[in-house]
C-alpha cells in the first residue's frame, strides 16, 4: 500500500499582479475640453462582475497619476499649448449610465487648447510604482468646408437674406437625392453626421427659457476613408434621399421617453459635422468590432509601449449650423415618419398625422 500525505490540488490562476492601464486618449483641437479616460486592468479572487462594481478595483486614486502631453515639430520640442511648453491634466471625476462597471469614472482633464500639425506624446506615470507608458500621435486638423451646405450664410441667418440654398436648407421632396461634398485632409477615416435641433414646447417648465426643452436628434451616415475620395476634386461626398432624414429622425425620436408635459416640438436649426481621424483609431475600431467570424479569437490594440493597452490619437470636426425652410420645418409635422411626435408645422399649428 502507498501512502501520501501533504499533497493538494489547488490550482493558482491568478498570476503575480502587473500594473496593466487601460487608455482611451482620443483628442480634438476643436473641443474646449480634452478628456483622458485611464481605468486599471484586474484581476482577483471574488467574482469579475462583482469586484467591477468596486470604483476601487477600476479607477486609480487621486493624485496616483500623472499625465502629461509634449509636442514636438521636426523632432524639435515646441510649445504643446500656445504659451505652454508641458499641458498637465487633472484629475476629475464623471459619472456613467450604470452598467458593468462603477458609475464613479475616473478621468483626467484640461482646457489648454492644441495645436493642429505637430507630434504630441503622451506620458502617463505612475507616482507610486514609478512605471511610465506612453504613446504617441500626430495632430489632426478638421477637413476643409466646401460646398453646399458648408458656405455662408450660416445659421442665424440675418433678418432679409435671400431664401435660397445657401441661406436655407430644405430636405422637404423625400423623393429628390441630395448630396453633401467636402474636401478631405490627411485622415484615414471620415464622418458625416446630421445633426436635427429642436425644442419641446412644455406645459410646466422653466420660465427663464420660456417653458422649452432644447435637444437634438442625429442621423449619422457610414464611415467613408480614403478609397472613397473623388482623385480628381479631393473630394468625398454623401447621396440621400429627403425621406432618408425623416426616417432617421422618426427612429431616434421613438427612443425618447414620452414625456405628457410636451404640448409640441418645433425644429429650428440643422448641423452638419464632419469627424475626420488617423489611422490608428481607425484600426481600433476594427479591433473593437464584434467578430462575425466562427473563431472568436481577437487581438488587443494599443499604441502605447510598456505594457498598457488602450489609444492615443486625434480625432477632428468641421462644424456648421443652417437654417431650415419653412417647407422642410412643416414637413416634420405630417411626413409618416415624424408626425406621431408632436412636431409643430412652421406656423406653430399641431395638423398630426395626415
């Protein structure tokens, strides 16, 4: 007979731990603030979907980091704000829809304005442990407007103006194809985002803004990249017919919650954005994509060395507002697609669905 003693069969999953960041850095010259968002990598012994609830588990503690953003041009240190060699980010905190992880999400902030050509990188150190991770991006400005509807006049147009495709947009023919054009830049991935504001009329309300809630709803076209460019104008450009933005609207509007105090809604101007951005964060977005292929293995992108997983680069927005012809305002009030949302006609009437 063989006798053991002293054996056990625990198996160790878990290995030794490794400080793993995880980075999202996407920047834009454009916005007035840049947000860094950095979250811990875990891994332990209670349950994943437990300890994610624990702000502690994804969110570093204040004053743990640093992080910094330098600019270079030809290899050369420049300021990486106007006035400012070193922009330092501070802490702050945001809260998020409630989901896997912890509401409290900790991000890193600052109003220095970017430039628009140059080589940012980014320093992300650790005070405590001492380990850096960085990464680094060439600065992305916005792609050039041309062309209807990017030319004056620009939304509030001025009382008198002319009424015509320039001052005026007007979707109202949903049989009628229209086309958005404009120049490209050197990004990798391009944008077109339409972007509808209005505001509820409401029966109890704030009185300073006059009983009105103001919103928007979007439709966004798919991304387009650099095959698509016209080679002979330098040009991309976007076909859709007018019933195209009703559907859109209809769609984003049946996700609004019903609010009883709406006595009407009216549109009052309309945006065209155009989001442009490097190849980096056009290959993120392929990693991050669901994978529709029978082998579910996927690889993990970063830019940034020393172990940290995440992105940094920019990301850039042309952005002009138009007004709206009255046809196109009525037209929300009686197409099939919009009239069930209390949409005023131009004359402040409520027809409905006809």
């Amino acid at each position: 007979m063989l006798t053991f003693s002293g054996c056990k069969n625990d198996l160790k999953l878990n290995a030794p731990y490794k400080e793993i960041p995880s980075i999202y850095a996407v920047l834009n010259p454009q916005d007035k603030m840049q947000i860094i968002r950095i979250n811990k990598v875990f891994l332990g012994e209670s349950d994943a979907k437990a300890m994610a609830q624990v702000s502690d588990s994804i969110n570093y503690k204040p004053g743990d980091l640093t992080i910094t953003l330098k600019r270079f041009v030809s290899n050369v240190q420049e300021d990486a704000s106007p006035g400012l060699q070193i922009i330092t980010f501070r802490d702050s905190v945001l809260q998020s829809e409630p989901g896997v992880f912890n509401t409290n999400q900790r991000v890193y902030v600052t109003s220095s304005k970017l430039f628009t050509w140059g080589d940012y990188v980014l320093t992300v150190y650790n005070n405590n442990t001492k380990n850096t991770f960085t990464a680094k991006s060439a600065a992305l400005d916005s792609v050039i407007p041309s062309g209807r509807p990017f030319t004056p006049g620009y939304y509030p147009v001025p009382p008198g103006s002319p009424v015509n495709s320039d001052n005026y947009i007007d979707y109202s023919n949903v049989n009628q194809t229209n086309t958005i054009r404009y120049k490209t830049n050197s990004a990798k991935i391009y944008q077109l985002l339409m972007r509808v504001h209005y505001y509820d009329s409401l029966l109890n309300g704030n009185s300073s803004n006059g009983y009105k809630n103001y919103t928007y709803a979007d439709y966004a076209f798919t991304n387009q990249y650099p095959k698509d460019i016209n080679p002979i104008t330098n040009e991309l450009s976007n076909t859709f017919k007018g019933q195209t933005i009703y559907n859109a609207i209809g769609t984003a509007m049946s996700k609004v919650p019903n609010n009883p105090d709406v006595i009407g809604r009216l549109t009052y101007k309309l945006q065209f954005f155009v989001f442009s951005s490097t190849q980096d964060y056009s290959d993120y977005l392929q990693f991050s994509a669901p994978s529709l292929s029978i082998n579910q293995e996927k690889h993990i992108f970063s830019n940034f060395d020393n172990g940290a997983i995440g992105i940094f680069t920019f990301r850039a927005r042309c952005s002009v507002m138009k007004e709206l012809a009255t046809s196109f305002k009525s037209q929300f009030a009686t197409n099939p697609s919009t009239c069930s949302y209390k949409f005023f006609n131009a004359s402040l009437s409520l027809p409905g669905c006809q």
